[in-house]
C-alpha cells in the first residue's frame, strides 16, 4: 500500500542517502576562484544564514506580493529608498525600471511594451558615450533606443518629448564628462527621470544608499557579488512611483515583459538576509582578510626571478586588493595562457582573470579560508618549473 504522504516519504528516502556531490555525479569541474565575482564562474558563493534562509523558506507557501511588500519595506529603509524590490539580477532591475518609467500604473500601457511605434509612450535613453556597453540591452528590451552623447550641451540637444530616461553606469564614470551630481541637474533641470547602475560597486558599504541620498530616481545593484546573497537576485530601489510601477511589470502578473524574469520566495528573503548581515558585518575585518591573502600569495611569487608583482585596488568597482603578477619573458619562458590552463587543469583547478602575454590577476575575495595557500603554492611551482633562459 503506497503512502498517504509521499512528499514526506520522498524527502526522507532523499535525506537518507545522504549528502549528494552532484557536481562530481555530473562530471562538472569546480575550481578555486582567483578571479572574483564573474557570472560566468557563478558569482560568489552564498554565506551560510542566506543559504539557511532559502532552506527555511523553502518549505512553506505565502503570497509573493505580500513578501515583496514586506520585504522592500525593510530594504528601501536600509539603503534610503522610498521603496524597493527584489529583482532577477541588476539587468532585470534596468529593464523593469524603465518599464516602471514608461508604463507608470497604466496597465494598458503595461500591456504594450516592446510595442512603442505609434503610441504616445516615450522611446529613448540617454547615456555617456564612454557609459555604452552590452548591459544597456536592457532598456532596448522596453522598446527604447539607446542615444549616446558626450557633453552637457549634447544631452541638452538629445533631450525631445521622446526622452524617457537619463542613465548613468557608476563603474564607468570616468569615462565620461559629466559628473554624477551634473547628471541629475539635467534630470531635474528637464523633469527626466535619472538611473544609475551600481552592480558590482560594492564595497564600500555606504554605496548602498550613496546615491539614493545623491537624487537618482532609481538605483539597481545586484545581489551576488560582494553582498553574497543569491546569484540570480538582484535589487531595484528608488522613488516609489517608479518601483509601484515597475512591480506591474513583474510576475506575479502576467501579459508584460518581466513574467520571465522571475523571482520566488526564496531569492527574496534570501536577498534580505544577505543585505541585512552586509550592513552589519565587520568590512574593516573582511578588508584586512582579503589584503592577508594577497600578501600571502605576493610573497611565494615574488622571490622568483624574473617576476613582479603590483597590487592595487579598482576605484570605481569590484573594490578589492587585486594582485597582478607579471614576468619578464626572456627569463621565465610561459606565454600567460599557457600558464592559466596549467592552472585550470591542475588538481584542485583554479581559474585566474587579466590574463596578457606576460601578466595574470589574482583577487582573493571570493576564496574560501586557505586557498590562497593553495594558489599561492602552485603559481610559485609553475614558475619554479616554467623553461628558464
């Protein structure tokens, strides 16, 4: 006779094979992670109260409204937003922003985005041209066009009824001429709209409110990274007007762009914790970990002849103490990718980033507590070893 309980009955016959490495089951290689937060890698690895935080809310149903509500309430008051949302990462955060923009709370303009050609509905974008990267497809997913500009007199020239959205990307602002405060004057000046990308701009800490404080109607950032909270998630927060219309673009509504972009409950609380613990954890600590392992790592390298090493820190974004390692290669006879599949197919694996003819980057705060010894050891073998002059 089967059980009157199966899901019960499953779940306990899964718990009593115990824990499954399905990643060796698969046949997937991991790896050491001296590169940092690439999506292509998977981001960043979950700290146990986000995972605990999904696992627990995994096993009861709740509104998913109801959650945002709750949950956005608490994160626009931590990061100084009138309101907030969990998103599918920042990428989607740009694309329903603007959605939010576009549509307000019409729901029949909702219903005809991408379709912009022949409405009354705004069409265009406005960035820096040094601002222009492949992330700006985001707003081409509303209908809008992207229009590149250089000064303020060129944005004033841009700027017609047609003008939706003045976006600005944070990582990138030095390479434009217009400054962060100039980029809300002219929103403000012209009564448009300004957003700002700050995906991958933390640390420092206080970048999570910055530029809410600053005047940016809306902010994305996304929620792996640094934060470590799930990979997928990702933060949508600003003016209210823009974030109530922005949620009609997301499930649990349907007939609009975001239906896909979803988020569950799990993501979401799991994002919570995952800012919530951010904002209180030691990062002057986290800080001094991170330039220990490099240290660590410089110093079995450095010895080697022929090699140099640098470190510095990026000021803009992906703010951490970055080690770049290079080689005279007269002496030390290993092109740099050579060198990084050496790396790859080693035992364990380890991936690197930077990698030019005679140069590789290494950061170390993604590493797990003692890789760094680990990476440290290998490079110093495979320069050791590499054909010398």
């Amino acid at each position: 006779m089967g059980s009157l309980f199966p899901f019960q009955t499953a779940n306990a016959n899964f718990r009593s094979r115990g824990k499954r490495d399905l990643f060796k089951e698969l046949g997937v290689r991991t790896f050491i992670n001296a590169a940092g937060t690439y999506t292509f890698m998977t981001g960043s690895l979950m700290h146990d109260y986000v995972v605990d935080a999904i696992r627990n809310s995994s096993s009861d149903f709740c509104l998913l409204d109801e959650l945002q509500d709750k949950v956005g309430a608490k994160i626009a008051t931590m990061v100084h937003a009138e309101s907030a949302v969990v998103t599918s990462g920042a990428f989607s955060a740009l694309t329903l922003g603007l959605a939010g923009v576009l549509t307000g709370m019409d729901q029949k303009k909702v219903e005809q985005l991408p379709h912009l050609e022949g409405t009354d509905l705004k069409s265009e974008v406005i960035c820096q041209k040094g601002h222009e990267i492949v992330y700006n497809h985001a707003f081409l997913n509303t209908g809008c066009k992207v229009i590149t500009v250089e000064t303020v007199e060129d944005v004033e020239k841009a700027i017609s009824e047609r003008t939706a959205l003045l976006s600005f990307i944070n990582i990138l602002s030095d390479k434009g001429k217009i400054s962060h405060e100039e980029w809300i004057a002219l929103g403000k000046k012209y009564n448009i709209p300004t957003c700002i990308d700050i995906a991958a701009d933390v640390p420092p800490v206080s970048n999570l409110w910055k530029f809410n404080d600053m005047g940016f109607d809306f902010v994305v950032i996304s929620g792996g990274k640094a934060i470590r909270g799930p990979q997928s998630a990702g933060i949508l927060m600003g003016k209210k007007s823009i974030i109530d219309a922005a949620r009609l673009h997301m499930l649990p509504r349907g007939f609009n762009i975001g239906r896909g972009m979803k988020i569950n409950k799990e993501e979401i609380l799991g994002m919570y914790v995952a800012l919530e613990q951010y904002l209180v954890y030691d990062h002057e600590k986290e800080w001094k970990e991170w330039e220990k392992r490099i240290a660590h790592i410089e110093s079995k390298v450095k010895p080697i002849q022929g090699i140099t090493t640098k470190v510095t820190v990026p000021p803009l974004g992906n703010i951490t103490p970055t080690l770049a390692i290079s080689w005279d290669t007269n002496i030390v006879k290993v092109p740099a990718k050579d060198l990084r599949e050496k790396l790859r197919n080693g035992t364990p694996s380890i991936e690197v980033v930077g990698v030019n003819d005679n140069t590789i980057s290494i950061t170390t705060w993604v590493m797990k507590p003692g890789e760094e010894k680990i990476v440290g050891r290998r490079l110093a073998e495979e320069f050791s070893n590499a054909p010398k002059s």
